[in-house]
C-alpha cells in the first residue's frame, strides 16, 4: 500500500488511524454484526454513534449549553440559502466579501431579500480581509455574514467584526476545528466538514437557540428549517449515518491530539514551514498579504503559467497530490488540513527548493 501526500482542497486528507479503524469495524460495527452504513439510524447503535460525536464535538469547541449542534445534508452550500430562509424577518443582510465562498453565498441570498455587501477586497482579487473598523451595519440587517476561512484563495480572519447587537454568521468550512474559536460570538457556525472533518455529505451547523423559530419565510420547506432538525436532534429523516460516523471518529482523533490548541500549535508550525520558505526563495510567492494568511490554504505561483504546470505535473509524478490552485486563482494551491502530517509539508518543501535549483 502507498498513501500519496494529498493536498487536496476537499474533499481532503483523513487520519490514517480514522481511515484503519473504520476499515477494522467496516463488516461488524462493535459486535451488530452489520456496518455502520448497514444499520437503522433508529438504532441503539447509531444513537451511540450520533451522540458521542456531539459529545466529543461540544467538548472539543467548548460548545455553551444554548447552542444546538445539528448533522444535516446539502453541503455548505445548502447553508447559503438556509440562512436567509431562516434569519431573515426584515429581507435584509449584510454581508463581507473575501472570496468565492462568500460570492456565492451573497448570490443565494439575494434571492430571499436586500444584500448589503458592507466590505468586500474583490479590488485586489481577494488577497486580503477588509477592514473591519468603522463597518457601517445596517440598522436593518438580520444578521452579518462571513466566510472565515476563503478556502480558494486562502485568506483567514484573525479578528471577528464587530456586529453589536447583530448577529454574526459564519462559514467555517476550511478551517472548523483547525483552532479554538469562540462559539458565543456567533449566532450560526456552520461547516461542510470534507474539509477538516470528515468525507463529503454532512455539513455541522451550531446555531443559538433564540434562532430556531417557525418564523421563516413563507415557503420555506421542512427540510430546510433549523427547527425540524433541531427538534428531532438530527433525525427527522436518515442523516448522512456513515459519514457522521467518521466525523466522530475524527473529533475523538483532534481530542487524542490535545484538542483544538494542540492543533492550532501544530497547524501554527506546518504553515510557517510553507510560508517561511514562500518569503525567502526567488521563484515561488504566496498570493495573500502576510497578516490575513490561511492556516489551511496555502496559495503560491511563480508567476509563469508554463512553470505553474511543470511544478504540478513534476509534484504529482513525486507523490504531491491535487496542488493545482483553483481554476479562478491558477498557480498552485497546498491545503494542509489538520490531517496532513508536518512530514508531508516537510517534503513538499524540498520538493519546492529542488524545483527552484533547477529552474533559475
Ligand atoms: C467547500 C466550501 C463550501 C462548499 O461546500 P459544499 O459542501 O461543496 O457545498 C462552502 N464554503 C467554504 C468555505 C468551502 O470551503
């Protein structure tokens, strides 16, 4: 067996001891004589299954008691128009705009009622986070929305805006459980967790109480009210039962690590490998302002077209799996997930030197 080191955007690099553990109970789940894609989701087995991962869940991001965790289905995407269909009694959001996440969320919410895009970096192609003092926040707005982590062009928030007596909303997807993150500052988080957290299908939402109402927009369907999973705790219809399985496996994986400040030290020191190297080379730089870099999504060109597709295809043949930035950014991307071990940065960085040698 040969693993490649995947950098992959998402769906991303799992734990090796998630992935054999899985394997080991894939034909008999802990004596049910059934795999866990196999069972009721009614089951006792599946209810063990669903309410220790939020148990670990909770633990691990210190989720306060008026908080509901919910395991749903639709992608980050579907969050785009959930949030609106849920929050918006006035019609009305504001919105910061960094990036292709956050784009397309305003797009969708557009459909329900007024954005106000209140800071946005498109100018400079997404290479920074605005500034956040002085935003004007409606009077109006439901709720403030961003995107914390812009996985495409790998930009992260190192300071939340200030929204007053406003709700915050936030995508989290790239970078949920990279580092501790104070939940009571926000209304709604949610995250798709191929990112960091498990295979593509569930996404997490944690979402405060007071915003769990029957109050939406007319039309709204069942399946899209917070209210019908949060008064079901995830089970109104079968849940993405597998890959919530392995979502718990992965928290139980970050809690075995030391948790979120362990991986933040971790995720700290695997960066800065990359990062130090992308400074200090004369053929590869990153693409973002050094201040608002992502953990996560490492962006880097060498400002040649034709080198950027020789350092892929060279990196693909030497074991460096899907480092081809997105088709709207181009150069190269390296997302270096909690799951990436420090040796794979390690040797992507040597990979790069070399590459450099030879290419003066
Ligand atoms: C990948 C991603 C999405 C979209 O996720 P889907 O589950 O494919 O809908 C949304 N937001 C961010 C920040 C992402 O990284």
């Amino acid at each position: 067996m040969s693993r490649v080191y995947n950098f992959s955007a998402g769906p991303a690099v799992l734990p090796e001891e998630v992935l054999k553990e899985a394997a080991e109970e894939m034909l008999d789940y802990r004596g049910t004589g059934m795999s866990v894609m196999e069972m009721s989701h009614r089951s006792k087995a599946f209810e063990g299954i669903i309410g220790d991962a939020e148990k670990t869940l909770r633990e691990l991001m210190n989720i306060p008691d008026n908080y509901k965790v919910l395991f749903l289905q639709g992608g980050a995407s579907q969050q785009f128009a959930m949030i609106p269909m849920n929050l918006m009694k006035n019609k009305v959001a504001d919105y910061i705009k960094t990036g292709q996440w956050s784009k397309k969320a305003i797009a969708e919410a557009k459909i329900y009622g007024k954005v106000n895009v209140i800071a946005s970096s498109e100018d400079k192609n997404f290479t920074y986070i605005p500034d956040l003092k002085n935003l004007k926040i409606s009077d109006d707005a439901d709720y403030v929305y961003i995107c914390h982590n812009e996985t495409v062009h790998g930009l992260k928030y190192n300071d939340l805006p200030e929204t007053g007596d406003k709700v915050l909303v936030a995508d989290v997807s790239s970078d949920f459980l990279s580092e501790p993150i104070d939940v009571s500052k926000f209304g709604i988080i949610y995250a798709g967790v191929q990112k960091n957290a498990g295979p593509a299908g569930v996404v997490v939402v944690i979402i405060r109480e007071d915003l769990i109402t029957d109050d939406v927009l007319p039309g709204t369907p069942t399946m899209l009210k917070y209210k019908t999973h949060a008064d079901n705790n995830s089970l109104y219809n079968t849940p993405p039962a597998y890959g919530i399985y392995i979502c718990g496996k992965v928290f139980n994986w970050i809690k075995n690590k030391g948790g979120l400040e362990a991986m933040k030290k971790i995720n700290e020191e695997k960066a800065s490998i990359l990062y130090d190297y992308l400074d200090s080379n004369s053929l590869f730089k990153g693409t973002v302002v050094k201040k608002d870099r992502s953990l996560m999504n490492v962006p880097f060109v060498t400002g040649s077209d034709e080198l950027d597709a020789k350092f892929v295809k060279e990196a693909k043949e030497a074991g460096f799996e899907n480092i081809k930035g997105h088709r709207t950014v181009g150069g190269m991307r390296a997302s270096i997930y909690n799951a990436m071990p420090i040796e794979g940065v390690k040797a992507l960085v040597e990979f790069m030197k070399k590459f450099e040698q030879q290419n003066k």
